[in-house]
C-alpha cells in the first residue's frame, strides 16, 4: 500500500473513531442532560430525596456524585430546619399568652393563635409578613405595642379594654447578635389579666369591708364598756340595756368572725373527709335548730322531699350549712304570719332544692349581685335581722364545690325561690 493511501486510511479511521466516541458522548451527555431536568424538576416540586445516577465515569459521573452530596446536605438541612420550625410552632401554640415576634419597621416575624385571637386578626393564617397595622385591630393593644417600637428598654404595661378584658402587654427588646445597640425588632407578651384583676378587686374590696364590719360591732362595744366604766353609780336598768347592746354587738362579732373562716376554709379547698350525705336527714337537723324562730314569727314552714332517701358524696357540715343559710335568709326577710316552702327533686341526673318564701323579694337589678360578699339589698334590714352579709356568698361557694349551682327568681314584694342544682355524681 501507498503511504500517502495509508495515511489516508489512517486519518479515515481516526476520524471514524473520533466521530463515534462523539456520538457516544453526545447520548450519554443528552442521556445525563434528561435525567438531570427531571430529577431538577422534582426537587422544584420540594422531593428533596431525588438523586441522579451516580454510576457514570468521568467529569459528568463527577458531577452527579457532588450534585448528589449537595441534595443530601440540603435535604438534611430543610429536616433540621422543619423540625426546629416545628419545636418552635409546638412551643407558640403551647403557651397561654398571645406571642407576637415584629422586627424594626412593624413587620410580623411570628405569632401564635393565642395572640390571633386577642388582636382580633382577619388573616388568620397569613399575617407573618404583614405590618402590625394591617393585621391588629385593638386599638388600645396597637397604640401600646407601636409606643415602643425600636425602645431599648423591656417595657410593660395594663391595657383595659372596652369590654373590661385587661391585658397586661409586655415589649422586649430583640438585639442583633453579639451586639447591645443594635435593635432588630421586638418580643411581644399579651397576658389576659383580667380574672387576676377581678380577683385582686375583691381581695381589695373585702378587706376593706371586713374592716368596716369588724369595726362597727367593736366601736359600739368599746363606747358602752367606756360609759360603763366611766359612770360606775348608773341604774341597774341602763346599765343592764347597755350590757345587753355589748352582749347583741359581741355575738354579731362572733357571727362575723365564723363567716369569714366558713368562707376562707370553702375556698381554700381543704382536703375534708367526705362522706355519703342523706339530704332529708340534714335537712330535719336545721329544721329542729330553725322551726322556733319561724314560730316566733308565726311563720310556717311546709317541706316536701320527692325522695327522702337521696344522698350525695360531700362533706356533711357544708350541706348543713347550705340549708341553713337558705332556710334563714327565707325566714328573716318574710313578715310575720307568712310561708317558706322547701322542695327536694331530681331531674336528668340533678338533685334540685328549692327554698321559696312569700316575703319582701329582691329588687331585679340586685338580683345578680346578692351572693357576692357583703353585698346587701337593703343595708339598714340586713343589720338589724342580725345578717353578716356572707351568708349568700358561703353558701354559693359551697355549691359550687359540689359542682353545681344557685340562682334566684324574685319580684319585689312578692316573694323569693332560691334553687339549687347538684350533680348526683360529684366527682
């Protein structure tokens, strides 16, 4: 053979051999290419999991190993970051207080639902991103929070609402980190306080009222056992009214003073020994200790117990009292030669009793306030029938430690029906 035709032939078959290698090439790199926008179009639909096929030789099996390594970084990472975003989605929802996060300009970064709620929002759901403005809409919670916006001081303070809810709002500073100027946004704590309130109202309200009743008796006492000792040569007949005036104040003290621990030992909700209660075995006790009062009022008492046999689990004094303060209140607020009528039933698992006289009756707008503490309807009766002001009040926190409940229907002037409702299970 020639050399020029053997050179011929060899350039021919390297060009045939270049050509197919690139053939090749070519459909492994449109084959890699496919492969690649699929998976590439998967990890865009957020499944993190696809991997390309790392078995390819070369630059682009190269490729597909780092791609791959990178994927499961990544897919490691988004788990890391789902799960803390969980923990911290978990840890917002199980916090009683409304969180609000918001960073420099207004913008909320995080909120949980309790806070969704008190603020009102209309986008539940999609306020992350949106200025404090567009989303709150409490005006007083907006005002108080916006005040402090950027403030480097962890601030604080009560929010009153028209409907009488109380917030308590509280702003802390969130700082860039490892800096103490830098002001990034702020934490925001809204603590519903109104229960609080309320109860710190009627702590306030009933030392004050203890105060005042305590001090009356004692006054009165201390001024007759002053004259007395003063004017030693009085008649025996004054001296023997001024005795009795300081024997009336002293058993009124003492009435008083046992109201007010019945009532703190009630609701301190000491661990009493309870025992299997028979309603209408209690109720003929109170019946003996009361039936003389009402006979020196001329006052008849008619009961009628649907079943005499009924008994629940309680703590036996407390049921006495509860019969007793009722039975009481009825006699001594109806006029002479009237009626109280006692009824005993049991209906859907509820054991009613009802006490109804036919006496003065409660004026309707009072009617919601007469078992509070002290609280009384006409001020001037109250005193002189030797009433504390707690009786209602004790014996609404003794139905409600058997779980039930007390309410009253009364026309001024007709007469009153208190009725009580208790579970005949108390757990």
């Amino acid at each position: 053979m020639e050399p020029i035709n053997s050179i011929y032939f060899f350039i021919m078959l390297l060009a045939c051999s270049v050509a197919i290698l690139l053939y090749r090439y070519t459909i492994t790199l449109r084959r890699f290419l496919k492969s690649f926008i699929k998976i590439s179009k998967k990890v865009s639909n957020k499944e993190f999991h696809s991997r390309l096929d790392n078995s390819i030789k070369g630059e682009l099996g190269e490729l597909s190993r780092n791609f791959n390594f990178m994927m499961e970084t990544m897919e490691n990472t988004i788990e890391e970051v789902e799960y803390k975003h969980l923990q911290l989605t978990s840890v917002l929802k199980s916090i009683s207080h409304g969180i609000l996060v918001i960073d420099i300009d207004g913008n909320i970064i995080l909120i949980n639902d309790e806070a969704r709620k008190m603020i009102k929002s209309k986008c539940i759901g999609k306020e992350e991103g949106k200025n404090i403005k567009q989303v709150i809409h409490v005006e007083k919670i907006l005002n108080g929070i916006e005040k402090y916006i950027g403030s480097k001081e962890n601030n604080c303070e009560k929010l009153k609402l028209e409907d009488e809810t109380v917030y308590k709002l509280k702003i802390d500073p969130v700082y860039l980190q490892n800096s103490k100027n830098a002001i990034i946004g702020s934490i925001i704590n809204i603590e519903n306080i109104t229960e609080i309130v309320k109860l710190e109202n009627m702590r306030r309200d009933f030392v004050a009222n203890v105060s005042h009743e305590l001090k009356t008796p004692l006054t009165s006492i201390n001024g007759f056992v002053e004259t007395l000792i003063i004017n030693e040569d009085l008649p025996s007949d004054k001296r023997n009214r001024f005795l009795a005036i300081i024997q009336k104040e002293s058993d009124r003290l003492k009435r008083l003073i046992e109201d007010i621990l019945l009532l703190s030992s009630i609701e301190s909700k000491n661990n009493l020994v309870t025992e299997n209660v028979l309603l209408y075995n209690v109720f003929k006790e109170v019946y003996e200790m009361i039936s003389y009062i009402a006979s020196s009022k001329h006052i008849k008492i008619y009961y009628n117990f649907e079943d005499e046999n009924v008994a629940i689990q309680a703590y036996g004094d407390y049921i006495k009292q509860l019969f007793l303060n009722l039975i009481d209140n009825a006699i001594k607020y109806t006029p002479e030669g009237g009626t109280v009528i006692i009824n005993q039933f049991t209906r859907n698992n509820e054991i009613t009793i009802e006490v109804i006289d036919n006496g003065v009756g409660i004026p309707k707008e009072d009617q919601d306030k007469i078992f509070q503490r002290f609280y009384r309807v006409d001020k001037a009766r109250s005193r002189s029938v030797g009433g504390t002001g707690l009786g209602l009040a004790i014996t609404k926190h003794i139905v409600n430690s058997l779980q039930g409940n007390i309410s009253v229907e009364s026309k001024l002037g007709e007469g009153s029906k208190f009725i009580v409702t208790i579970p005949t299970k108390i757990s």
